[in-house]
C-alpha cells in the first residue's frame, strides 16, 4: 500500500521525488507536498537573505526556481539517512536555502567585482596581531549561540550589511569581493555609499568578535 504524500515524511518525499522516471506522476504529486509544506519558510529565508538585493517580485521566482531545481535535483539528496522528522526538516530547508543561494549567484556570474574589505580590514588579514581567544578552545554549539545573540544586538543596518555581504564570503579567499551590481543595490536600499558599507561591515565585525570574547572570557 502506498502512503498518502500527506503521512509521508520529508524524506520520503524526496525519495518519491527522485524515482520521477518510474512514476511521474507519483513524483509531481510529491513535490507538490513538499511545497506546500517549505514554500512559507524558504520565502522567509530568502527575503531575509536576499530581499535587500532582489525584492519581492524576484524572491518569489527565485524560489520557484529552486523548488523545480529540488525537483529534478532529488536524486542528489541523501535520503536515505535515518533520522528523526524533525532533523529532516531542518536539512530539507538547509538544502533548500543552498539550492536558493546558487540561484541568486548564478545570477551575478560574470559581472564586475568590487572588494568588500577596507582598508583597516585589509590591514588585519595580512598583518593579524595577538588573538585575545583561541577559538579552538570554544566548542562550536556554544560559539554559534554566542554568534547569534551577538547578532541580535547589533543594529538592524549592520545586520542588513552582514547577512548581504557574508551571501558572498568565501573562507578561502583571503581578499573577499561580491558583484559590483549587488553592492550598487545594498547601497540603493539602505542609502549607503559602498565605502560606507565596508565601514559598517568592519565595525560590525569587531562588535561580533568582542562580544563573543567578553561573553567566552565571563563563563571561564
């Protein structure tokens, strides 16, 4: 007997998704399910990520893209982990929000790059003084619940300016640029000069990098 798509957990969903060449239709009827079930959440996310650069109109079929992308991409997920429903969630929406975010890249591929980093910043990477903690010490649970709720204290502009310009940080690359065009529309919405942007970005920075310190430096 075959389960309703409405008692199927996500996984299995996607694991009906990726048998598309043997039963259609028993796909389509699945992804539609899975739709209904992340499209509300993915669109929060990709406002909250991308809405500074693209608004509404362009989030919207950005998100369709990705769900039809999820759709001949299934076969690529790894649904056959064990896990519990509510862990399978939260990858089902990781894997969605990355779909999401190459969609928003390949949009920009090829345009002109502009650096993110001033020149304080600049200063720092190639010449890094004396760290106050070492990070290896702090396990990565407690020093991501640090991130966050330093986050949360930041002003809602240096969190628009990070959430926009870390879409384009690459931990490899030791001089950081996103496209000129993108930089050019966080200016536009937020009525900031780029050079005041990376000025931002920094001071943003720091505070995230001294509050997770002091708060590391209270608990010991």
């Amino acid at each position: 007997m075959v389960l309703p798509c409405d008692d199927m957990a996500d996984f299995d969903l996607i694991r009906r998704m990726a048998d598309q060449r043997s039963d259609f239709a028993a796909a389509r009827e699945a992804w539609e399910h899975f739709y209904l079930r992340h499209h509300r959440v993915l669109m929060y996310i990709c406002m909250s990520d991308h809405g500074y650069l693209l608004g509404q109109d362009d989030v919207k079929d950005v998100v369709q893209d990705t769900f039809l992308k999820a759709f001949t991409r299934a076969e690529s997920f790894n649904y056959q982990e064990s896990c519990q429903a509510d862990i399978q969630e939260r990858k089902c929406r990781a894997w969605l929000a990355a779909i999401a975010e190459n969609i928003v890249r390949d949009r920009f591929r090829g345009q002109l790059e502009i650096s993110m980093l001033d020149e304080t910043e600049v200063e720092r990477i190639e010449s890094p003084g004396q760290e106050t903690t070492d990070e290896t010490e702090i396990p990565e649970p407690e020093r991501l619940k640090l991130l966050k709720s330093g986050f949360a204290c930041l002003s809602e502009i240096e969190q628009t300016v990070l959430r926009a310009t870390m879409s384009w940080w690459q931990p490899d690359q030791q001089h950081q640029r996103m496209p000129n065009a993108a930089m050019q529309e966080l200016s536009r919405q937020i009525d900031k000069s780029p050079e005041n942007i990376r000025k931002i970005r920094s001071r943003a920075i720091d505070k995230l990098e001294k509050y997770v310190n002091e708060n590391v430096q209270d608990e010991k």
